[in-house]
C-alpha cells in the first residue's frame, strides 16, 4: 500500500490477490463446520452497541453512512440500531457465497488435477464468448466430469457443494450442461468485475491528491465477495513489522501472550504459480506464531491466538486440524516458489526459514512436471496447533465482550481483511478491535482505517515492505490503543 508518496505498490488481500486480475479470489477451504466457542476465554461474541457506534456516527458525514442511518435522527438511529446489525451481518455473510463462486472460477483454470488440459493464466484472452468457449471447452469437460464421479479431493468435493447450491445435480446429463452455463457465467461476471476494477484503479492514478487515492484504495473490495485466499507472502511483511516494533521497543520480549488473527484464510491454488497440488491449508496463525517466537516476543506455551472468520469452512478447517492435534498429529503446510518468481532476497530467505520455530521439516508435495516449481513444507507441532483457537465472529459488527483484563489481546492482526468494507464499517471494525485490545495494546493491517474522534486507536508507525524485484509490497500499519 503507498501512502503519502511511499514507492512501494500494494499487493493485496489475507494474503494476496492473483496476479492477473483482483477478482480472481482464492476462497476455498474445505472442511464444513463452524467455529468453537473460545475455550481461552469465558466471553461471548456480542454485537456492537449502539452507544459504542455513535461515535463513528456522529463524526462520519451522512454520504459515509448506510441510506438506513443516514436521515434518520439520532433517537431514530438508536431503535433501528439492532435490526441493521443483525441485517447487515447477514448481508455480510452472504457474500461468501460469490467468494466460493469465484474460487470455482480459480479451479477450472488454474487445476492441474482434474485435466491435462492447459491453464489458462490470462483474463483478457477470454472476453469473446467464442474465444472463451474455445479455450476452456475442454478444461470445463474436465472438470464438470469430476464433479459427477464418486469421491473426490477436497477441491472437488467443495465445487461440488457450490454447483449443488444452484440445484443443479451433475449425475444427470442436464445438470451437466447447467454445470457448463454456470462456470461460464461466472466467467462472464468475473471479467466484467475485472474490467470495472481497472477502470476505478485508472480512475484513481488521474487523482493529485495521494491522500484521496490511499482512502480509495483502501476500500476497493467492499462490494466483492468475501475472500479468503493466502500466501506466506503478507507474513513476511507482518514479520518484518515485528522486528521494527521490538527494535523500537514499542514490543518487548516475552510480553506477547494474547493474539488476535482477522481472517486466517484458507489456500487451495497458490496465486502465483496457479497449482492445486498440494492440500488445502491455512497459513497465518502459525507464521505469526512462529515470528513471535523466533523475535523473542512471546514464550513458548504462554501464547494464546484466537482466530476471527466469518466462514464456516475457514472456522471447519482450523477446528478439524485441533481435533486431530488432540490425537498427536502435526499440520503440515506446503510453501510453494515457483520458477518465475522475482522475490527479493529478503523474502526468499524468510521462505527458507518459515516455520522453524513451530515445527519440523516435512515431506513436500510433488509440483507437477516441468513446472519449475520448488517445494518446502513445514509440520506444525501439536502443542502448537492447540494454542489456536477458532472464533466465528464478523469483526465489523462483533467483539468478544466481557474479556477480563488479563484476558484482552496484545496484538491483532488483520491483514487484506478491511479492504472489503466502506469507511464507516471499517470505523466500526476499528471500535471492535479496540474494545477487545488491553491498553497499549497494537492493531497491525495493511489497510489504512480512518483514525475517528471517539476512538481510542492511534496510528503510531509504519513499515513498507518489498516483496519483488518489480517493487511489488505492502506497508505494515500499526495501530495502539490508548493506554
């Protein structure tokens, strides 16, 4: 993210947006299920107040609210507070379902399991209908077969959930050809998302004022589907952002016990090389986890993190991995580089080093042949895995309430997750964290949030970070609660 003339371009969302086109999310995770009540702690998922939003009201201008709240006089607001609330969560988790539809999309022409049949990588060769039907008859062949067999991996057995929620039923020869239509039409819709993103982005390069264009960029997803899609890569920026902090002083060694992750994200196609060969997996609460420790910022079974996600499947998949840790069994996740990649040193070496201080060195999934694809893979620890706990919570609209002092977080993080909101739902989300931080406690996100009179959130310091020879990067904000 730039700020202010920083140099640096911002590569986006709970990890990273694909290179060829921001709407090509990455939402799939593949358990079902939800999130556990936090074991860590006795208070409850509550939405927030109306007392503690009309700080945020009473300062945003009327253009900045929703049209509910807008006319409405102060009295008014607060008897309809409750009902927007509830409404606006379900409007909120509503937008997962695009998020599956587009990880769908990611699926069919990205997989290498389900079809010999070429990837295609480039968005703009497939504007003309004829041209798309060309280039993914067979891929969609493929694809539409395998969802209409037995079984299946995890990313067949999920795109198969997500047909089915149509009403379509691919056993039968016209399901199949609805199955067809369908994947086409989220093409259609994908591509012209992907044009209008272009034209806003155009839009926002013609502004003189850097200022206006970081508040644009800042919520260029709110009216996209809810993704969750992750790579290592905003880990790094999120580890360098630690040893800034612990250099400045601003964290001292072994005072890090309680940490909140926002959008934990869930991988099934790494976004960059495109390949679905290795297992689905979350990666965040454990890269930071193992910052923390290898920074001497936290102490080995004193850490406590608490992951925040409004998907079932995000919240299923880190649930199920707990349940196999009470069995003794470690997690492991795979970290991809491909060949084309032109990663910084620095971001290589931390690819090298990822994960020392959570678990071992595993057994890597094999790349498809020729790829040019080099693999290293992680087994998370047990203990480690037990120290996270899943929290279904929608942080716009909810906060654990009633944390006792030695219970509120010392750190959040929340990287690529406020993009996806307006002004005024990230000002809410910025009351949430702080009603749930302890005092001096800090907020790390890649995304600017306005800093709202009323609110105890004051952004303190940065750290713009590199991830490519090309300038591609992210800046690492960081926020504290007022002591």
């Amino acid at each position: 993210m730039t700020k202010l003339g920083a140099s640096v371009s911002r590569c986006s969302v709970s990890g990273s947006k694909p290179a060829f086109g921001p709407a090509f999310v990455v939402a799939l995770a593949l358990a079902t299920g939800v999130g556990v009540l936090n074991a860590q702690t006795s208070a409850v998922p509550t939405n927030i107040p109306y007392a503690d939003a009309k700080s945020v009201l009473d300062v945003l201008r009327d253009n900045l609210l929703p049209p509910e709240l807008r006319s409405a006089a102060p009295a008014a607001r607060e008897a309809v507070w409750p009902a927007w609330v509830s409404r606006r969560d379900q409007e909120i988790r509503a937008r997962l379902a695009r998020a599956d539809e587009d990880s769908l999309l990611n699926l069919l022409l990205l997989g290498t399991t389900f079809t010999r049949h070429p990837r295609v990588t480039d968005l703009a060769a497939l504007r003309a209908p004829d041209a798309a039907a060309a280039m993914l008859a067979g891929r969609v062949d493929d694809l539409v077969g395998a969802l209409s067999g037995p079984g299946g991996d995890e990313r067949i057995r999920f795109a198969r959930g997500v047909i089915a929620g149509t009403g379509t039923t691919v056993e039968t020869p016209a399901g199949r050809r609805q199955a067809r239509e369908y994947l086409f039409a989220i093409l259609a819709r994908v591509t012209r998302e992907t044009e209008e993103f272009a034209r806003t982005v155009a839009a926002m390069s013609q502004l003189d004022d850097p200022v206006a264009k970081l508040a644009l960029d800042a919520t260029n997803y709110r009216d996209r589907g809810l993704s969750s899609d992750t790579s290592i890569v905003p880990n790094f920026a999120i580890d360098q952002a630690l040893q800034d902090l612990r250099t400045a002083g601003r964290l001292r060694p072994g005072t890090v016990r309680r940490v909140a992750v926002v959008g934990p994200g869930l991988d099934v196609i790494d976004r960059r090389e495109g390949y679905d060969f290795y297992p689905v997996q979350t990666i965040q609460p454990f890269a930071v986890i193992d910052s923390l420790m290898r920074l001497g910022l936290a102490v080995r079974d004193q850490l406590h993190v608490t992951t925040f996600d409004v998907s079932p499947k995000v919240n299923g998949h880190l649930d199920a991995a707990r349940r196999r840790a009470d069995g003794g069994d470690g997690y492991i996740i795979q970290l991809p580089l491909g060949s084309h990649e032109r990663w910084r040193a620095e971001l290589i070496a931390y690819w090298e080093r990822f994960g020392k201080s959570v678990g071992d060195d595993a057994d890597a999934a094999a790349p498809p042949a020729n790829s040019g694809v080099r693999v290293r893979a992680i087994q998370v620890r047990p203990e480690v895995l037990r120290s996270v706990v899943p929290q279904d919570l929608n942080i716009v609209l909810q906060r654990l309430d009633g944390l006792a002092p030695a219970e509120r977080f010392d750190l959040v993080v929340a990287t690529n997750i406020f993009i996806y909101y307006d002004v005024f739902e990230q000002s809410l989300a910025l009351a949430n964290v702080a009603r749930m931080l302890r005092p001096g406690g800090l907020l790390l996100s890649n995304t600017l949030v306005p800093e709202l009179p009323g609110l105890p959130m004051t952004l303190v310091t940065h750290t713009d970070v590199v991830y490519t020879e090309t300038a591609v990067g992210d800046r690492i904000l960081c926020y504290e609660r007022a002591r």
